[in-house]
C-alpha cells in the first residue's frame, strides 16, 4: 500500500496512483488526519475518499506508531494515550472507542485498532505489559466498532494488531489472542523499528503460524522490496512502506537488477534510459542522465519521477509474486529475485 500519510502519497497525483502504478489501496493516518485538517473538515467534505478524490479503497493506522515515537510527550494510561501535538503542542487523548469514531469519519475501508508499539530493545516486563495494554484497547476498540455503523453508506472492516516485541512467548500468545477475537484481518506490528533483519523474519514466521490463513495478515511498516519477497515466503498477504516514496525523494530507486543511487556523478552522461522492459515513466521514457540532472538539483518533477516509478516497481513486483504463487514457483523464483533485489548498481 503506498503511504498517502496526509491525504497525499507525496509528489504522486491520485491519476498517477491509479493509471500508472495501478494502486488498489493507499495508506492515510488517523494521528496526522485528526491533527490536521482535522474531523470537522473531513466531516464536511464527506470522508477522506472525497476529500482527496480517490474512490479505491483507503486503510487507515490507529496512530499508535506515531504515539510511540512521540515518547517525550505522551503519557500511557489504561483509559488510552495521552499526547501533545508534535504540530503546537496541543494537549489530545486518544482512546480505543475514540479512534474508531475518527476512522468512521475519515470513512476508511480498513480501520487498525489502537495498539502500544513497545520500542527496541524492551524488557521481557515492558513488552509483556504493554502487549496485555494492546491486548485490553483491542476488546474495547473491537465493541465499539460492532456497536456503532459507518458514516458513510459503505462497509469498513476492522484489523487487530499484534505485538509482544521481540519475545517468542509473547508473540505467539498475542497471534492468538487477535486471532480469537474475530477482526476482519490481522496485522503485525512493532517490527521494522529497529531489530536485526532476521529477527524481524524470524518474528513473523512464528506469528503467521498462529494466524488464520483466511484472514488478510498485514505486516506494518516494511519494508524493501527483498523484505516483501521474504515476509511473504513467512506468510504475509499486506504491507506498507514509506521507503519507496521517501528513498525516491533522495535519489534512490529500486529495479529488477539492485538499487540506483541517481545522485552518483556515474550517470551524469548516461544517456540511456534505464530499463525499457519495465512499465515506468524513468525506465522507458527519460534518459539516466536527465533524471540525475534533475535529481541533483532538487527539481520537482524529478522526485515525480522516481516516486512513481519506485512505487510502480514495488506493485509490478507484488503482481509477480502473486502470478508465481499462483503457479506454485514462488519458493523457486523469489531467493534468485531477492538476490538481485539486493544488488547495487
């Protein structure tokens, strides 16, 4: 899912997200969207699909990611989150039921619970008791929702989160738990924030074992294109990153072959385009030395450029990953692929 934090996947048109990288779902944030333009304003124009004029399908995170990483300026309690604005400091708590009522408004297609994501490293103690914190806001967020109806005329499902942090203990007891309680799709979070690679696997081949195979199961917050590719061997279905978007807008784009750094003096005379096997704009239209030129002197359309393009590979990849799961060659294809994903060229 391509990250549209603020309504708006950063230097991408929503024509772009839907003709040329061929997004079937895009990622908003209830955190930033409550701040600003805040409920009333997306209230009035009807929820966030009008307001930003995307008619596919929108998934929007609870906010607790962005709780955690305001760690000097929240307080965690049992009634839910204390938080100053990181915008003006505005003083705000949010609560499991009331993050539902924000994502009713926002008229978002898939609503994540809220959930404490512990940092790395934590304690056994920390991680146990925050994940039963999660485990409490997960069954009242979870009543809130079946009790209350959406705003605007058209279903929303609800996702649970697990946590645990990097306990094996832990993780399998929150898999279950979230499993039990009969969300619509799953997701895993507190990964991605700072633990070795191959714990982050590790972490979610052993949840996805606990989790029902015909629910959607979500992985938050990763990652690159080889980390697609070996958290869906591990069971994954959903992802979302702000890497394709945010690596683009500093001159990195990622291809079949390995990675391009576009700001090395390497291509300043490469006047070739990149790959014209591949569905992009950057790869069959613009020669390597023009987006370098445009790169390096911070052009507008240049960041265009590459964030569209980042974006289209990281899609045309998740359609070849399913293409050979369906064919059953995917456990023969990704290690060669995730190889060359890894490359840099």
């Amino acid at each position: 899912m391509p990250v549209g934090t603020l309504g708006t996947v950063k230097a991408v048109s929503q024509d772009d997200l839907k003709n040329k990288i061929l997004a079937q779902i895009i990622l908003g944030n209830t955190y930033h969207l409550y701040l600003r333009p805040g409920n009333e304003a997306i209230s009035a124009a009807g929820g966030l699909h009008k307001f930003m004029n995307w008619e596919l399908p929108i998934l929007t995170d609870s906010g607790g990611y962005q709780i955690f990483s305001l760690s000097e300026n929240r307080k965690l309690e049992e009634e839910g989150a204390y938080f100053k604005s990181h915008i003006d400091g505005s003083k705000h708590l949010f609560t499991p039921e009331n993050v539902v009522e924000t994502q009713r408004i926002l008229g978002s297609d898939v609503l994540m619970i809220l959930d404490e994501c512990p940092p790395y490293p934590s304690s056994f103690e920390y991680a146990k008791n925050s994940m039963q914190l999660t485990h409490r806001w997960a069954r009242r967020g979870r009543k809130h929702f079946l009790e209350t109806q959406p705003h605007y005329h058209h279903r929303q499902f609800q996702f649970g989160i697990v946590q645990g942090g990097t306990y094996r203990d832990l993780r399998i007891e929150s898999s279950k738990f979230m499993a039990d309680q009969d969300f619509e799709g799953i997701a895993i979070g507190g990964l991605s924030v700072g633990e070795p690679i191959p714990l982050m696997y590790d972490m979610t081949d052993l949840n996805t074992d606990f989790l029902p195979k015909e629910k959607a199961r979500y992985l938050m917050g990763v990652g690159t294109p080889a980390n697609l590719l070996e958290c869906i061997a591990r069971g994954i279905d959903m992802f979302d990153c702000v890497m394709p978007t945010r690596n683009a807008r500093n001159g990195m784009i990622f291809t079949r072959l390995g990675r391009v750094n576009l700001r090395n003096a390497k291509w300043k005379n490469h006047h070739h385009v990149l790959d014209d096997t591949f569905p992009s704009d950057l790869s069959s239209k613009y020669t390597m030395a023009y987006i370098h030129h445009l790169i390096k002197n911070d052009e507008i359309f240049g960041l265009t450029l590459a964030s569209v393009h980042n974006l289209t590979f990281y899609l045309w990849l998740m359609n070849e990953a399913r293409k050979h799961i369906k064919h059953d060659t995917f456990s023969i294809w990704y290690p060669k692929m995730v190889q060359q994903l890894e490359e840099k060229l």
